[in-house]
C-alpha cells in the first residue's frame, strides 16, 4: 500500500491484492504483481488507504496501522523501509532494462513534489 502511494500506482483495486495459502492452511500476502506507475497523478488509490478514505498520503496509511496489527512504531518502521527502496526507482528500473528516456519520462510523474516529498518526510518518521 504504501509502495503504490510513493510510486503513483493508483490501479491498486481488490483484483491486484491477493492471499495465498500456505501448506499448513494460514494465509500470507502474495508476491506483488501489476504493480506500475499510472501517471495519472489522482493522489488518491483506488481503494481505501485509511482515516481519510482514498488519500494518497502516508500519513492516511498509517492512520489506521493497528488494522495491520502495528504499533505506530513498527508502522512508521516499514514506511522508512518502503522509502528507501522507493528513493532508488531510477537505478532499478534502469539495471531492470527500462530504457533512459522512458525513465526520463517517468519521472516527471513519479518525482513530482507530492510524491518526492513524502518519500523524504517517510524516511524520517519516529
């Protein structure tokens, strides 16, 4: 969830979020998939992040942690973890082929303010 916020992926409808089962019958998320920037910039998702509905903040997601069953703390943990990874998205897109002027054009949505300053305030949560 957090991912989609700081990427702009806004396709992140029920159909894109799965569960898998595991051998022993628990649950665990699934590998993510149709995951890419919709460069469409809603700043909203398609489904509800938090408190604030569709917002696309971090702050909207972590409003509502405890439904994850995280403290703040280990919420804004992850956040940080997602935020540094995120920060990169030029240098993997570019080892993972993706051509300099598609990158190039990409990054006008995907570094635009909303988005680049929340991956900087996210990396810094206490």
């Amino acid at each position: 969830m957090v991912f989609n916020i700081l990427i702009d992926n806004t396709d992140d409808h029920e159909k894109n979020h799965a569960l898998l089962m595991t051998d022993s019958g628990e649950y665990e998320l699934s590998p993510a998939f149709d995951v890419f920037p919709s460069g469409q910039a809603l700043s909203y998702q398609q489904m509800r992040v938090g408190a604030d509905g569709a917002d696309s903040t971090l702050e909207n997601a972590m409003s509502e942690c405890g439904q994850f069953g995280l403290k703040k703390s280990e919420a804004a943990d992850q956040v940080k973890k997602v935020c540094v990874v995120v920060v990169k998205w030029k240098e993997h897109f570019a080892r993972a082929g993706v051509l300099a002027e598609d990158i190039e054009s990409l990054s006008s949505q995907i570094d635009r303010p909303f988005l680049r300053d929340q991956r900087q305030s996210g990396s810094k949560l206490a």
